[in-house]
C-alpha cells in the first residue's frame, strides 16, 4: 500500500471530524479534569506555554493563566520543580 495514500485519508479523516474531536476533547478536560488534555488544547490555541506574539490582557493576566487559576492547577507542570 502507498503509505503516501494512506497519510492523505488519514489526514482527510481527521480533517472531517476535527471540530468534534475538539469538543470531545474539552468535555473531556473539562469534565474529567485531564490535564494532558487541557494542555494539548492550550498549546493548540497558542495559550500555553506563553507565546511573545500574543499580547496580554489589560489586566496583565494570560487566559491561560486565568484557567488554570480557576481548574485549581499549577501554572508549573509538575514534573519541573516548584520554588519553594
């Protein structure tokens, strides 16, 4: 099989479902609280880690920041080390 073929339907699969997969995907974050899943979104959305193009809100505060305030989550991941 030419692997060619198989990445353009598997890329055209993805491409007709990718607005359901995200919100499955936010319910999932969402609801079950999982973190891989919220970082993927973030990052998808350019919010996390913090990108230098993006500007701020005028309060100074990222919306990634903002959410990960309100799901009670570090803004560190927990495999680097928290300052003490």
């Amino acid at each position: 099989m030419d692997a060619e073929l198989v990445r353009q339907k598997i890329r055209s699969m993805v491409a007709n479902h990718a607005y359901d997969m995200t919100r499955a995907m936010i319910s999932e974050a969402v609801d079950g609280g999982s973190i891989a899943a919220m970082k993927f979104l973030l990052e998808l959305a350019g919010i996390f880690p913090a990108n230098p193009e993006m500007e701020e809100t005028s309060s100074g505060e990222s919306l990634a920041k903002t959410l990960l305030e309100r799901l009670g989550l570090p803004e560190k991941p927990f495999d680097e080390p928290q300052p003490v």
